[in-house]
C-alpha cells in the first residue's frame, strides 16, 4: 500500500522542513512507500522557498510534490489540489505545523487495516484545546447545522483523516466552488471509524483561524449544505403576517389612539421591515453563491508545480 501525505501550507516557512523531517523519522521502518504532497496556498512568506529547498535537496527518494498557487485560495481549495494531485492508495490529510503528530498518521493505518470494509479513518479531538467560550459556540453550531442539514456533522472531527482511493474519487467529483470538507466528507458516505487524538503545539507561526475566519466558516457550511434558512423565512413570514391580522383584530376593541399606541405602531413597522430585510440577505447568499458557482471560476489557480514522474 502506497500513502500521500497532502499538506496545506499558509505562512508555514519555519515548519515545511521540520514536518518533512518528522514525518521522515516516524515512518522509518514502519512505512517505506509514501510520498509528500505539498500545496503552498499563496503563502506570503518563504514557503514557496524553503518547499523548493525540499524538493531539491532532500527529494532523493523523489517522494516530494510541491504546488503553488498564484494567490491565497484558502485551505479547501489546497485539500483539493492536493487530492488531484495524489498519487497513492490511501491519502492523509495533515496540516503542515506539527500540530498532527505522524504517529497519528501509523494509528490510523492500523486502523485501516483492521477491516477491509473501513473507507476512511478521522482523528477527532477528545479535549478541545481552546477556550470555553470558543468551545460552547463550536458545540452549538454544530446542534444548529445538523438539524438543518441531511448530512451529519461530528462535533471535533477534523479534517486530519485517512481515506481510501474511492473516497478522494467521490470527493473529486465535487467540483462544487464554496467547499466546506467536513460537510462534504459526510456527503460522500463511505465507512468511517473515528479515533481520538491530542492536538499538539503549533511548531511556529500562527493560527489563521480568527473569530472573523470562524464566523464565516461556519456559516459557509450553513449555507453550503442546508438551505432551511430558506424556509425558515417562510414560515417567519406565515407567522408575522398572522400577528398582524391579529393585531388589526385586536385594534378594534382598543379605545381611542395614543402617542404610546403610534409608537408601537412604528416599531413594529420596524420589526417587521428589519425581519424582511435579513430574510432579503439569506436569499442573497444564496444568490450570491450561485452567481459565483454561474461564474464557472476554477477553485484554485497553479504557479508552480514541481512533480517529479517517478514518485511511487
Ligand atoms: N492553511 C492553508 N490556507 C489557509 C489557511 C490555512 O493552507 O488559507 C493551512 C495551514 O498552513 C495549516 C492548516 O491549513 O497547515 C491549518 O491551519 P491552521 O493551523 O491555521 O489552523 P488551526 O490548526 O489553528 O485550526
Ligand atoms: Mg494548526
């Protein structure tokens, strides 16, 4: 069985060679044929440097491929250059700072070979690292998207899995532009086992996953893999327009008209003008994306790829 490691890279000039030594190191003797798929997402930064260093000097088994993107893509789009790209059986994903451990990578592959049957193994976080706050609100979006989703999202699943031929095929196949893997992952089906693992201290850098960053992660997989809050407008709309019959029913008993009675007169108009402007804005994310996925844009673009043919 041959591996490929695909490796999202931002910013990641001081970990590229640490991670390539590591993983080096921890495969030796357990693992002979596998190789390295590195995708530098437009890293502003040495990256592109220190992974062309790589696959120079350190490519001997010539089990190294490097991709450039012109610009910054974001890491959906590295996974999935990485995946048509990659040349093994089964392929990881693995981020490139350290914070999976390759030992992880050898556990996973027993895993997989416990059962012929099992398509993909997830390493998931047991404990989650970050605060309680981040915590609990990660917690509820993931109560919120699988109720409004048909497909299942585990909570602390990462994207750090291992997955047969057949499941980077069937993700291939999803050409879609506004990528969200996790939801995709559950899309596709496939047996999956899922084993817990300790997330380790980023090597060096930093994370680029802000509050910001996180909000719209979040809401990208919302809108990508559910459209209830589509519906959820309707029945918003059902439910306001029964109120104000309601309230014209009501206003028949009332004595005569105050100053406080316009002013709920005016706040409700309010109410009622701000429900229907927020519901405009989810039928224009909705619009929005279908007008980029109309666009036909490639989900990322190449400058560079250094693939030497011989690699396993
Ligand atoms: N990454 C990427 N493109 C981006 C952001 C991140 O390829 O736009 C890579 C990054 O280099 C790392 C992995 O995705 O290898 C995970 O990113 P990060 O460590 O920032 O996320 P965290 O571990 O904090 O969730
Ligand atoms: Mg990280």
């Amino acid at each position: 069985m041959n591996l490929s490691l695909v490796v999202p890279c931002y910013n990641e000039e001081g970990n590229v060679e640490k991670f390539f030594d590591l993983v080096t190191e921890v495969f030796e003797g357990k693992l002979e044929d596998y190789e390295f798929v590195f995708v530098n997402d437009g890293s502003k930064d040495d990256t592109r440097k220190k992974l062309k260093e790589l696959y120079n000097n350190k490519n001997s088994r010539n089990n190294i491929q490097v991709v450039s993107f012109s610009r910054n893509f974001g890491k959906e789009a590295a996974i999935y250059a990485g995946l048509s790209k990659v040349k093994g059986d089964v392929v990881c994903l693995i981020d490139a700072d350290l914070q999976q451990r390759p030992e992880v990578v050898l556990e996973m592959l027993k895993v997989m070979s416990k059962d012929e049957d099992i398509d993909c193994v997830t390493a998931y976080q047991e404990k989650r690292k970050e605060g309680t706050v981040i915590s609990a609100v990660k917690s509820m979006f993931y109560k919120i998207i699988n109720g409004v989703s048909d497909v299942e999202f585990v909570n602390g699943a990462s994207d750090f899995r291992l997955m047969k031929r057949s499941v980077v095929d069937a993700l291939l196949q999803m050409t879609e532009y506004h990528r969200f893997s996790k939801g995709m992952f559950s899309y596709v089906g496939f047996r999956t086992e899922y084993i817990p693992y300790v997330v380790a201290e980023r090597e060096s850098g930093e994370s680029k996953w802000g509050v910001k960053k996180l909000i719209k992660y979040a809401l990208e997989g919302i809108f990508a893999f559910s459209t209830m809050p589509l519906k959820i407008s309707m029945f918003v709309g059902i439910l306001f327009a029964l109120l104000s019959v309601c309230g014209f029913i009501v206003s028949v008993f009332l004595p005569s008209a105050t100053a406080i009675s316009t002013l709920l007169v005016i706040s409700s108009l309010f109410l009622v003008g701000g429900v229907i402007l927020v519901f405009l804005g989810i039928i224009g994310e909705y619009l929005s994306k279908m007008y980029v996925q109309g666009k036909n844009r490639p989900v990322y673009i190449i400058k560079e790829y250094l693939n030497n043919e011989k690699n396993i």
